[in-house]
C-alpha cells in the first residue's frame, strides 16, 4: 500500500463518484482554476461516467437504441480536461482526521492512500434489494447504472420466456414495466402499496392503476413479496407473495433507492433521517468546512415543509455539483432547495407532481384544501384534445398553493411546471389565477389545467374563511 501526496502549493481535490453531481462538481472547479493551482483526482468504481440514469428504462425499452447515447462525457474527455480520473477504483474508506482517502482497484484488488485538500462526496444511491430468499438469483435486477442495465438487457436477450415481474410500482417500477411492455414480455407489478405510485395521494395514483391494466400490465396491489424461487438450475422462475406465486423469467426490483453513504457513515460524518449526507446552503458537509456532498447522496431542503428530505434526480445532482465546483474553486454559489418536483409516463400516460401530498402536509402540521378537476391538454374542439386530471392542495385560510398532481395524457406532465415555480415563489392560487400563461387552441384551453384548478382552490379557500 503506497500513499500519493501533493505536491509543492498546489492544492489537491479529491472527488468520490464520477458520474453527475461528481463530474459536474470536477468540471466546474477546473473551470475557475487551473492544473497549475487545483489537481483533481476521481475515484469511480464502474465502466462509465456523466450518464443519464434517468434514461435506462428507455434504453431498455428500446426507445433509446444505443447505450452511449445516455453518456455526456467519457473518462477520456474528462482527462483531457486535466481531471486525474481513476476508473474502475472503489474508495473503501475516507479518513478524516488525517485527510486521505484509501482506494482500492477493483480489477487486482491494489489499494493506495490518496490525500486531499478538498474532498467531494458523491457516491449516489443504490437500489433498495429487499433481504428475503433468492432476491440475488440470477435473473433478478436493480436498475441504477449502465452497468445494471446491460446486465439486464443480456438477461432478457437470454431468456426464452416472456415472463416479467417488476417488484415495486414507483417510478422506477412503472417505467420500467413500460419498458418490459415494449420488449414484448407479459408484465406483472407487485405492488405493496393500495395505489401505484406512492409518490401521488391514492385518488390519483387510481388514475395509474387504470391506465396501466388497461395497457395490458397485470397489476396486484397491497403484495407483500416474500421470496423469490428459483429453478433447478437456480435461476428465477417466480416471486411469492403471502398468498400467490406468480412466474417469471426476469424480475427487476422497482422498490426504490436509498443514499449510498456507508463510506461517510464509517467516518462519522452527519446524516439525516433518510440516511443521506447532511450539507449547509454551499453542499459543504456540515461542520466540515472542506468536505462536500451532493447529488443522490444527500438530503435536500423542501421548501414547502421546511424539512429535510431525500430525492434522487439527476437534475438536483448537475445543480449541486456547479455548487459545489464554484465553492471549490473560490467562487460563492448555494443550493437553496427544492420542491419536490418529479414527471414520468406508462407509454402514452404522463404523471406529474411538486410539493406536498395529503399525508405530507398532514405529517408537518398543515390544514389544507383540495381540489380535483377535469379539463384537456388543448381547446376542447382542437384536434387531439386529451384529457388530464389536476388535483391541487392549497393551505387553509392563507390560500397558499402546497402542491399539485397531474394525470393525463400528451401535454400533461410539463404543466406541473407552472405549479413548481409558483410553489418556489410562495404564490397563493389567488395569485396563480392571474398568472399570464400562453394561450392558443392548439396548446391549451382559454383557461388553462393548471388554473381551472388554482380557480376552484381559490373559491374553496375563500368560502372556509367565510
């Protein structure tokens, strides 16, 4: 075991995790300083770097033909930039007191003491693998990187059966039944909860339920998954819940992820009560003032609870990282937080959310309103008007806006912008009703989804003052 140090003033910054939060972060920093001032070195302990997770369903499905279309810089473009990136290198263990991490090559197993003057924590999520009989059979996926989905897709290119069982129907597990749909393979989701789609309160997630039996998925709410049984030649050949078994050929865990921080839990580092990291406004760590962290790994300010919480999205990771990169480098930038906001799609169905659910504002102490309505994505005598569900939650007495789900089909989801923006700007939906947006028939009606709904809110607020 060796130790590399740096060298003469030259200050050096130590990044664990090559991909968004992690490159974004390295990139940034080498654009305010230069080799001569900052040496950066990067551990990443996989095949890739500056992928876009968030896009592995559709290249399961297909929609995305080729992998590399889902990476935005390589490691060569990387170095290139005058980033010391080490690929396939594991950091095992970050020692705080003597400022140095150890590394370990994943393919012969050498390991090295890597010092730092600034050290970037961005070891991302994993996907939550339930601890029951068989779930590390062959067969049986998590889906999170590039590497989880060529491991998938060699699966399915051998396999014979038809067969699929998603486990979990979050995003994560309704996109990629799409995907599986789009494969050719009989779907079916087991799903714990009573609705899919947790993310949504039930009355919209009932909406998904629909839509996606009435796309052929077999779905089984309220599943509690016990095991997975595996064949003779210990593959997978079904998942057992308390009262059914149901085949399959591939299984892919959609339950979720949870922040990867055992490296920063050994070293005593702070984490919140979901297990992420815990930083201050600049992703500084907290009470290390040369440590950072961002992206998949840390918790997040929700501006509309007032509590920390944890979301993994890639677009939270890129903005921590510019953060982050700007900090390092000498500049001054904060990330103030977040509201929550999340948009997917089953095939043709598009689900959109920001801010609180019921039980959300119910757990933080908030009295509230809510609000369903039914409108469509364009004039209701335009050609391919479609119709979507909004429902919105506005607090009582105050009128101010807490959070908004939608439901429908094309032009639906991105509607929830509006909401994110007014959630960010503290709006009532008295406010939201005079908002200017664009109008023409081929777009939307003359009242707008968004603000039929801000409409009726506004009216029901102001009939409980009354």
């Amino acid at each position: 075991m060796s130790m590399s140090g740096g060298r003469g003033d030259r200050e050096r910054l130590v990044v664990i995790g090559a991909d968004a939060a992690g490159m974004s972060a390295a990139s940034q920093a080498r654009r305010t300083r230069g080799p001569a001032e900052l040496e950066i070195v990067a551990f990443e302990r996989g095949h890739f770097t500056s992928f876009s997770a968030c896009g592995i369903p559709y290249w399961v499905g297909g929609e995305v033909p080729e992998r590399d279309r889902l990476i935005a810089r390589t490691p060569e473009e990387h170095r290139a930039r005058d980033i010391d990136l080490r690929m396939r290198t594991e950091v095992t263990e970050i020692d705080v007191d003597r400022r140095r991490v150890r590394a370990r090559d994943v393919d012969s197993g050498a390991e090295e003491w890597t010092s730092y003057d600034k050290l970037v924590i961005a070891t991302g999520a994993r996907p939550i693998r339930p601890d029951m009989p068989g779930v590390d059979a062959p067969g049986v996926h998590g889906v999170q990187t590039l590497d989880d989905g060529q491991a998938l897709l060699d699966t399915l290119a051998g396999t014979r059966g038809r067969r699929a069982v998603v486990v979990g129907a979050g995003y994560i597990g309704v996109e990629m039944a799409e995907a599986l749909i789009n494969r050719g393979y009989e779907v079916t989701v087991l799903n714990r909860g009573k609705e899919p789609m947790s993310t949504l309160d039930p009355d919209m997630g009932r909406l998904v339920h629909t839509a996606m039996t009435g796309l052929g998925i077999t779905m089984v709410d309220d599943a509690t998954v016990t095991k997975v049984l595996t064949g003779q030649d210990g593959r997978v050949r079904a998942v057992a819940t308390d009262d059914a078994e149901y085949p399959a050929d591939v299984v892919v865990l959609g339950i979720g992820v949870c922040p990867e921080t055992a490296l920063a839990r050994a070293a005593g580092l702070p984490l919140g009560r979901h297990g992420g990291l815990l930083t201050d406004r600049a992703m500084r760590v907290r009470g290390h003032t040369d440590i950072w962290a961002g992206g998949d790994c840390v918790e997040v300010l929700d501006l509309v609870s007032g509590q920390d919480r944890h979301i993994a999205l890639g677009t939270h990771a890129n903005k921590h990282g510019q953060v982050i990169g700007t900090n390092v480098g000498g500049g001054y930038a904060t990330f103030p937080g977040v509201v929550g906001t999340a948009v997917s799609k089953v095939c043709d169905l598009e689900i959109a959310r920001t801010g609180l659910r019921e039980k959300d504002a119910r757990r933080v102490g908030l009295q509230f309103e809510t609000v369903t309505i039914e409108s469509t994505s364009r004039a209701g005598y335009y050609p391919g008007a479609s119709p979507m569900t909004v429902k919105m939650l506005a607090e009582r007495r105050t009128g101010r806006l807490l959070g908004v789900q939608i439901v429908g089909r094309e032009g639906a989801a991105k509607r929830v912008d509006v909401a994110a923006v007014a959630l960010t700007a503290g709006m009532t939906v008295e406010q939201m009703t005079a908002l200017d947006l664009g109008y023409a028939p081929p777009f939307s009606p003359v009242w707008d989804p968004v603000l039929v709904a801000a409409r009726k809110a506004a009216a029901k607020v102001r009939a409980g003052i009354c």
